[in-house]
C-alpha cells in the first residue's frame, strides 16, 4: 500500500534541508500494515540529521543496501594508487578496469579522501556520517540528483554477516568514471552526537535483535533497555502517516511494538495502547532471522 511519505515524515521532524539518499525512502514505503493496530516501524536513514520513522511491517530490506558497502579493515597486495599511500586514508587498488578502495581511517578529514579521489581524476566526494551500530561502516553512494551510483560495484566479506547488510568489504569506482558522486561513509558517534544513520534497534548489529520486546509494556521494555545501558528518549504514537506524534513521555501499560537509537545511549520507543497483531509479530521475527 502506498502513501504520502512526506506527510509521515513532516509530521515528526522538520525539513533537513537537501542530500536525501534514496535508501531511505525506499524503505519507507513499506508502511500502514492493514492490522487494527498499526505499528511504526524506524527506516533507515543517512546523509543528513533527521528523526523519522516509516509506518511498515518488516525490518531493513538488504536490497535497499545494494549500493553500500562496510568496510571492514579489507587488504590487498596490488599496487596503490593516490598520494601518500604509506599514510593515506584510503587504500586503492586497480584490478580488471576497476579502482577498489579500503577505508583506513574512518575518523579522517574528508578533504583528504577527495584529494587521493581528485588525483586518480574521479569527481567523487565523501563525507563521515554518524551511525547507529549496525550501519557503521556502510557506504552510500549517490549522484548529485540522489539517484544510486549503478557503476560502484561491492565486494562482500564471505561467511555469515553480523550488520544489516551483506557486509562488503571493498568498494569498486571504474578506471575513468567520468560522473559526478557522494558516498556517505557511517561512522561511530562520538557520546551525546545524534545518529544521522539509523535502522531499528532489532536490526541485526542493533542492541535490541532477536530481543522479544515487541508487545511488551513500556515498564518491562524500559528495564530490557537498562540491561543494555540504554535509556529512553522519547515515544512515538499514532494511527497512521497523518498521526504520527512524538512525546515524552506515555503509560507505562502501552505497548511497545518497535524502536530506534537516536544517539549512543538512548532509545525512542514506538508505542501505542494496543498490541500488534500476533502474526505480524511472528513474521518480522522470522524475517530478522531470529528463533
């Protein structure tokens, strides 16, 4: 079912201003489940500072991850391109007409990625961005218009993967791409910074996955969260995408149907005086994965 996201958007957070990556959105179109008691559900969001939440029935789909990458301290033995390799913040490699680039420093100036991109005559640009657990160390790669980057291609790390996402390992530009583009590179928050990155807390690599908390009351969520050194923030309540409210504070006797973290540390909590439907509850599990 398909709805006006930007009234769901409008209606918790003002206007960030410009640099909307399209995987956002892209998961906020799954909303409104058609159970009496519809649950929001957190989007994942990136590139710029915004609270939102998306009214949908499952945690992160991967393919919205398609055009990120994780970088995970990957390595190779081929020549490396750009000035300074030895202290450089990238790593870059040329292998079969591609250019493929490890991450060394994720806490590094990010004039000094453009400047070994600009050396290599590749118009591409990155920027550090503060992420909740499970999306640190992704990368997402836009044009100037917010469309995904089809030419960036992955390479993903082989065995199981503990973050949302396939977990890559390198990311790949073609020898003489000639466009123009943006890769938000997700980094750790420092403490009391805001996430501009954020899935749910129940997403793989979030403190709160294959936790059952959905259903639970705010009291009893409120404790689960304790455990884990996380406190709440705030709540969000509504029937629907013209509904949305975020307050302070609600009964301890509502439910709890699902949540994100808006910085290290702290929670927002999705919750309403009604339960979700028990099928909805069992099928989101089984989609994280969780038994």
């Amino acid at each position: 079912m398909t709805h006006d996201l930007d009234r769901v958007v409008a209606a918790i957070a003002p206007d960030p201003g410009p640099g909307l990556v399209p995987g956002a959105h892209d998961l906020m179109r799954e909303i409104m489940d058609s159970s009496p008691a519809p649950a929001l559900q957190p989007t994942v969001e990136s590139a710029r500072r915004r609270r939102r939440m998306g009214w949908r029935i499952a945690v992160p789909a991967v393919a919205v991850l398609a055009a990120s990458v994780t970088v995970l301290g990957w390595t190779s033995a081929l020549p490396v391109f750009g000035p300074e390799p030895v202290a450089a913040a990238l790593e870059i490699t040329q292998k079969d007409g591609y250019y493929v680039i490890q991450v060394n420093d994720l806490r590094a100036d990010p004039a000094k990625y453009q400047a070994q991109l600009k050396a290599l005559g590749l118009d591409v640009s990155l920027r550090l961005v503060p992420a909740s657990p499970g999306l640190v160390g992704n990368l997402f790669a836009t044009t100037p218009t917010n469309e995904v980057v089809e030419e960036f291609k992955t390479i993903d790390r082989p065995g199981p993967c503990d973050k949302v996402g396939n977990c890559p390992i390198g990311l790949k530009i073609p020898v003489g791409y000639k466009g123009t583009a943006l890769v938000d590179l997700n980094r750790d928050a420092e403490q009391g910074e805001k996430y501009d990155a954020f899935t749910g807390f129940d997403a793989k690599g979030e403190p709160m996955h294959c936790v059952p908390y959905v259903n639970k009351k705010v009291g009893e969520v409120r404790t689960i969260l304790a455990e884990r050194g996380l406190s709440i923030e705030g709540f969000a309540t509504g029937k629907g995408p013209d509904d949305v409210k975020e307050v302070a504070t609600v009964p301890d006797s509502w439910y709890v149907t699902s949540g994100f973290l808006v910085m290290p540390g702290k929670a927002k909590l999705v919750a309403g005086s009604e339960p979700k439907a028990d099928h909805l509850v069992k099928m989101e599990w089984r989609k994280r994965g969780c038994s």
